[in-house]
C-alpha cells in the first residue's frame, strides 16, 4: 500500500516524530484547537507524539504529515482514525495490529493559521477519502464535528460527506457527516 500521497499543491506523508515542530505549532495554537479539546503546552504535544506516528491495517489508518509539495513546508496534518464514542479522543489502543479497527473510521484534519484560506483542507480530506475508498475495505468514511466549527462543515460539504444530524462521539452528542464508497464512486467517478 502506497502510504505517499499526492495532490496538485500538497504531498501527504505518514507523520514522524520529527515533525513534532509542525504538531507544536498547531497544537499550541488556542485557534487551531478550539474546536478541538483546546490547547496542549510544548511538552504534551512532545508526549503526544509517539501515539499520534501509530498505524494500524497496513499502514492505512493513522496520521499524515501535510508539505507543501514545490518547497516541502509542513502546513498540518490529514487523519483516517477510528471515531472515539463515549472517550473523549482517539483510543490509541485501537490503533495497532494488521485489521481495520473495529470502529467505524473518521476523516480529519489540522492546518496551522497561516495555511487556513487556501483550500488545502479540502484537497487534503478529498485525497484521504480517494485512498480509503481505492486502498482500503472501507465502506464509509464519517466525521463529527463541534456545532459550530461553520469552516471544517464547510470543509466537508465541499468534500461530499452528507449530514446526517447528531449522533454520540467523544463522549458528547455532535454533528454527524458521512459519505459512503458507492456516494464516493459515483460522485468521483471520471
Ligand atoms: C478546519 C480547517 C482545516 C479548514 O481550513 P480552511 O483553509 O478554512 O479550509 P479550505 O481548504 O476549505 O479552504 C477555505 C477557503 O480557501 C479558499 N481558497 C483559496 N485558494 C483556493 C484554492 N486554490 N482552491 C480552493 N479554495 C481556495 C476558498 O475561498 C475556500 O473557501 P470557500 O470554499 O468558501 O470558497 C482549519 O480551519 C483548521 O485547521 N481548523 C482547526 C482544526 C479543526 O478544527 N479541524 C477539524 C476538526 S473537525
């Protein structure tokens, strides 16, 4: 499984403990994390980082670094991760071994601020979805959001997931979205 992925303007990549800088950056951001279980300090994201390179399936569930792909600058991430439902953020335990999680599978993404207003979070959720769907046995992709994070709604709209109204995840009632591998193909099909 090809775990490189391109798109016009961006490469997306399995993140490493290297890229802790663009994690930090993020992470560290009160307006990146706002919708998001807000801000870590330096040395949480620093911990955080040996859950965050997990893979699981072949490598197909876990996180990507985002580059910009002409200068190799870090903008953020993309992730296909296993929804949490009554915790409160992903259970990293579920992210190990060689089968698909027994959890349906969320899309997500972060993008540090100068990055947000490019369309880059678009290109990088419809990339995520184009793998899931051509590399891997999902069936559907969901995501959830905070009511009012209107930008990743926005994000995920454009990207053809459908709203299917609140549902539990992360331990809270939450806006729901979901796009199938039948809606994918026909939608995508050229
Ligand atoms: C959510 C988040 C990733 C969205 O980023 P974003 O930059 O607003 O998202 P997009 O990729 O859709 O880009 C937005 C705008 O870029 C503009 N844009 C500029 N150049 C563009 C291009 N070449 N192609 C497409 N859009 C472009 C468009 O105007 C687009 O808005 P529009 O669709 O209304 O026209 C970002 O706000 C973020 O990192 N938030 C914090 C983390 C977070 O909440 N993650 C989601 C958790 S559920």
């Amino acid at each position: 499984m090809e775990l490189e992925l391109l798109t016009d303007r961006l490469l997306l990549r399995p993140l490493r403990l290297d890229d802790l800088d663009v994690a930090t950056e993020m992470f560290t951001d009160p307006e990146v994390t706002r919708y998001a279980g807000g801000v870590l300090t330096a040395e949480e994201v620093e911990t955080e980082m040996s859950d965050y390179i997990k893979r699981c399936a072949g490598g197909g569930i876990g996180i990507w670094c985002v580059l910009d792909r002409e200068t190799s600058e870090k903008l953020g991430s993309g992730a296909l991760l296993p929804i949490p439902i009554e915790e409160k953020d992903t259970n990293w335990d579920l992210v190990e071994g060689p089968d698909l999680p027994d959890r349906e599978i969320e899309v997500g993404y972060f993008l540090k601020r100068p990055a947000w207003g490019k369309g880059y979070a678009t290109e990088i959720c419809m990339r995520l979805l184009a793998f899931a769907f051509e590399e891997t046995p999902l069936v559907d992709v969901v995501a959830c959001i905070e009511g009012d994070n209107d930008r990743s709604r926005h994000v995920l709209s454009k990207s053809g997931l459908r709203d299917e109204g609140t549902r539990r995840a992360y331990a809270e009632q939450l806006p729901c979205f979901r796009v199938t591998r039948t809606q994918w193909m026909s939608a995508n099909r050229s």
